[in-house]
C-alpha cells in the first residue's frame, strides 16, 4: 500500500465520535443494522447502475453481503460488493456529519444534562456507530467505476484518520471493527439465534432479533420458529410485524427482507427468491445447510432446491395462519384486516389450484349460512339463492370477485357469482307457473315481455320470465363478472 495521510475529522464529527466511544447505550447491536443497512444501500445503488447497463468494476462478482467474526482476533467483519467509495468520498462520507440524523444527536445531546447517552439508538448515528464497540476501524473501499483505485480508511475515533492506497481489494466495501474487551461478544459466532432450540428463544430475543433484522421498532405480532431436517435442513425464524403494512410494504416492486444463510454464512441480504411474492409482508432469516455457500445468485434462481425450500416454507406458514386462526380467531381477524390483501394476491398469483385452496382457508367472509350473515336477505338475489339453499358470501370488496372467480372451486364445490347463477338458471321457457296464483297470467305476461324489450331495445341483452322470485317482480342482472362492474369502473375511472 502506498504512503498514508493524515486527516483530521471535522470538528463536529468529533464531537460525535467522542459520545458515541464513551456511549453507555445498551444496545449497542444498533452498530450491525446501520452497517447493514449502509451495505444494502450501496448493493442497491449497484443495482440501479446494472440496470442501466453501465459498466462496472469486477462486473460478474454477485451482490452480497458477507460478515465475519474472528475471535482470536476479536474482530467484527462486514463486506459488501456494493458501489464502494472513491477517495474524496470516503474523505467527506466518513470524516464529516453528512447525516440529519447524526446532526439532531449532536443537538440533542448538547442540550441535554446527562449527555443523551441513552438515545443514540433513537437518532442512528450511522456508520460512526461503529466506534461504539470499537477501539479501531478499518474501512476497505474500491469504487464501481472501471479502473478505479481502492483505499484504507483507517481510525481508532478520536481526533484524526489515516488514509492510504490498497491492494487487492475487490469491488464494494470492506469494513473490519477491532472490538473493544467489553464488546468482545459481537465476535462470538454462536450469535445465531435461529439455530437455537425453538423452546430457549425467549420473547424478548425474538423482540430484539426482530428489531434488527426488520429495522423497525415495533415488536412482531407473530413470531415462527421452523427447524427440520427433512426433506429439507431448514432453520427459520419469521416474524409478522404488528404495524400495519405500509403502501411500500403492499407494493409488488418491493422486495422482501428475508435473509438467506448457509451454516451461518449470509449467502444474501434480501431475497425474493425463498419465499413467493405474495408472503413478502414476512420478514426474517432462513438458514439452510442444503445450499451451497458459493451458489451464484443465477444459480440459486432457477435450482430446483430452492424450488422445494420455497414449496416447504410456504406450506409451513399457511399452516401457521391456519393454526393461529383457530388458535385466537380475534388476534386472527385483527391480522387478517391488516394483511389479508396479501392472502387474496397471493390466490390470484399462485400457481397450483392446491396452493390456492390452502391459501383460500384464511379467507374471511361474511356467509347466509351465519347467523349473523342475513344482512342483503331482502335482495332478488338472496331470495333465489334461500331457495336453492345454497350459502352466499358477501363480498364487500371489489377485488374479492375476481379473487373467487380466480380460486374457481374449493372444497370441491363450484364458487359462482349470483347474478352469473340466476341467468344460467333462468331457462329459456319463458312461461308462468300457472299453480301460482299471485303469478301475472300467460298472455299479461308476454305482454308486458313485448313491451320490456320494445322499450328497452338495445340497452338490454335479453328479458326472461321467470319462477325463482316471488316478492321481488323483477331482478336487473349481468352475465358475468356482476359486482366486478363496480371494480371495473374504478379502474376505469382511475386510468382515465
Ligand atoms: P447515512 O447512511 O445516513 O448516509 P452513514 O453514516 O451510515 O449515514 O453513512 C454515511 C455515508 O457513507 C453514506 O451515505 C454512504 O455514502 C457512505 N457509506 C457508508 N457505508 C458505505 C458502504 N458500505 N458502501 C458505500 N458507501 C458507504
Ligand atoms: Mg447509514
């Protein structure tokens, strides 16, 4: 490495650096999510340029994150393969206070008596964080940019930080914290909660492990610990989140947050691969010993054993929501308000009519068959269908049609819309019951058919007699997809 320069942190940054090395901040593990989430930050920005097709610094090396500990060494790695820095941004990225967040800390503690040392976790103080268990850190960075020359950032966090030329540094970031005594922890492997025994795992863990993993402050509503050896070695731990999902969250374009390990080794970040789209409201980790550590992201997609992880995993969870749903139905319909949408997407996407009926069980709705479900009893509709005896859902939202007409059968009986039903079933007699004394007779009858279709010429498909209502006259119906006409329109309505 060539010659080094010495820098001094600006005079705020130092401010900065000196709480935060001093900080009695309990949780001090805020330190790996921001150094993960800087990581997938610059994964991400990765993303965006390699999208764009630009060209780019070692080209085939695949997005990850990797973070080694070393205990002998007692130090804490973390790597990515993400845009890196080049020198004047690793000069004003990690000697300045960029960050509103770090700013307001600065504020706040200044203002305050006992130097705030217990809010850190509240404002991110970012990549300084990093000195909370640190004595001395090294920061690895070479630039996406084709040709670009990689750097040694290094600094123990008081006054200054040296900075040099590296060599042999692969595109990304590099950061390597030598931790302090007290913070040796962090570099004990056994910090992987998951592969505890499910029964060792306290709340409180999974609260915390939740935290960090979801990078969210809330707690999970729902927490799932999967351990099997077959057909698969899985070792999962997922959490529903008790806040309720976001438009971010309900966008298809968002990627899940679910992590994927081998033996401990993070093989990536985010991936949408483990899980189908639909369960991506699930954060959490899943760590399997089948995978090989050096799969290519190319690989992975299209192997066959993360097909069967996929098909495993699903299965498991719909099995949990079916078990919570009879386990508590209240907390149940609190989350099925909340996340249901995803349920109803995810019988539109999936692929196999078993999937999709399994799925379809933590369905809700509102049935004739309940006590309680008589409210549109007074309808024509409802009235044809009491005597068929058949049970009518009500569908209070505009998707949900087009979710059962999707679904097709369950249980192995046929879901049909109503208005679809009567028209079928109307038959093309057109003649009276004559038993049926409060019936028009046969000649008042086709009279007032002639005069229907004169009248409404062109504005309707077809005027029918028929014998299924006897306190309605008359029922306005359409052929198919009847209550998505109002789906329609506001789609409609919305494009235009
Ligand atoms: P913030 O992430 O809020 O900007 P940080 O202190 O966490 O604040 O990081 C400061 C800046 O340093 C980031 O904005 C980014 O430009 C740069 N940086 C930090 N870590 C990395 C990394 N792993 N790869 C590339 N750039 C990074
Ligand atoms: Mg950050």
């Amino acid at each position: 490495s060539g010659p080094s320069e010495n820098h001094e942190f600006q005079a705020e940054t130092r401010k900065l650096l000196d709480i935060v090395a001093r900080s009695l901040y309990s949780e001090k593990e805020v330190f790996i999510r921001e150094l993960i989430s800087n990581s997938s930050d610059a994964l991400e920005k990765l993303r965006y340029f390699q999208l764009n097709d630009e060209n780019i610094e070692d080209r085939d090396l695949p997005l990850e994150i990797h973070i080694k500990t070393d205990e002998n060494k007692k130090t804490f790695t973390i790597q990515d393969t993400g845009i890196g820095m080049k020198k004047e941004e690793l000069l004003e990225n990690l000697g300045t206070i960029a960050r509103s967040g770090s700013k307001a800390f600065l504020d706040t503690v200044e203002n305050s008596s006992d130097a705030g040392k217990n809010i850190i976790g509240q404002f991110g103080v970012g990549f300084y964080s990093s000195f909370m268990v640190g004595t001395k850190v090294d920061v690895y960075s070479k630039c996406m940019e084709p040709g670009s020359k990689a750097y040694k950032w290094t600094s123990d966090g008081t006054g200054t930080y040296d900075l040099s030329e590296a060599e042999g540094v692969q595109r990304g970031t590099k950061i390597v914290i030598h931790l302090r005594g007290e913070s040796s922890e962090y570099c004990v492997e056994s910090y992987a909660l998951w592969m505890m025994e499910p029964k060792e795992v306290t709340e409180d863990m999974h609260e915390e492990f939740y935290r960090f993993i979801a990078n969210v402050y809330d707690k999970p509503r729902y927490s799932i610990h999967y351990k099997t050896d077959a057909p698969l070695n899985i070792r999962a731990l997922f959490y529903v989140p008790e806040y309720k999902p976001t438009l971010f969250d309900m966008s298809r374009e968002t990627d899940s947050s679910l992590q994927l390990y081998s033996r401990k080794v993070m093989i990536m970040a985010r991936t949408n691969m483990i899980l189908p789209k639909w369960l991506r409201f699930v954060k959490g980790v899943v760590d399997s010993e089948d995978i090989p550590l050096n799969l290519s992201r190319e690989l992975l997609q299209d192997s066959s054993l993360i097909r069967k992880l996929q098909q495993v995993l699903t299965n498991r969870l719909i099995k949990f929501f079916q078990d919570q749903a009879k386990k508590d139905p209240v907390r149940y319909d609190q989350f099925y308000e909340d996340y249901g949408l995803f349920f109803r997407e995810g019988i539109v996407t999936s692929p196999e009519q078993e999937t999709r009926e399994n799925i379809s069980r933590l369905l809700r709705f509102e049935s004739s068959k309940l006590p309680a479900g008589e409210r549109t009893k007074t309808s024509p509709y409802m009235e044809a269908m009491h005597k068929k005896d058949a049970e009518v859902l009500f569908l209070y939202e505009s998707y949900d049609e087009l979710v059962l007409m999707n679904l097709g059968q369950f249980d192995r009986k046929t879901l049909s819309g109503v208005e679809n039903d009567l028209v079928d079933n109307v038959g093309d007699s057109n003649t009276v019951d004559e038993k049926d004394t409060t019936s028009l007779s046969q000649a008042d009858a086709d009279t007032l058919m002639n005069w229907l279709k004169s009248t409404l010429t062109n504005r309707v498909h077809k005027v029918k007699i028929t014998n299924r209502l006897s306190s309605h006259p008359c029922v306005i119906s359409v052929q198919e997809m009847g209550s998505a006409r109002h789906f329609l329109r506001t789609t409609f309505a919305d494009n235009h």
